[in-house]
C-alpha cells in the first residue's frame, strides 16, 4: 500500500503509534488489562534482540 509519504516519516508514523499504544495502556488500562500488552513487548524485545545487527542497518537505511 502506498501512502505518498517517505520512508523516514513513515518511520516517525509508525514510532508515534508504538508510544502512542503504550501511553494508552499506561492511562486506560489497569495492569491486569495491560497482560497482552506486556507480553506482546516483551517478545517484541526477544526478537529485536535476536538480530540487532539487522535491525541496526535497516533503519541506517531509511535514513
């Protein structure tokens, strides 16, 4: 899908939605809500941090 937007604001679109989600859960959400939350960052975290490498030179990429 295109949205006529560069790369680097679509990588600051997708960054506001990331802190966007996760101020929402902070404010709506009681902790036991917020379970699925933490779960999904917590794998989330487990794969970035399998290839840092990777991830590192993607975003050199965009930029």
């Amino acid at each position: 899908m295109k949205y006529g937007l560069n790369r680097q604001i679509m990588f600051l679109v997708g960054l506001l939605e990331l802190f966007g989600a996760i101020i929402c859960h902070l404010l709506f959400d009681t902790w036991k809500d917020g379970i699925p939350a933490m779960v999904t960052l917590l794998l989330s975290d487990y794969v970035v941090s399998i290839d840092w490498e990777l991830l590192m030179s993607s975003i050199r990429n965009i930029f």
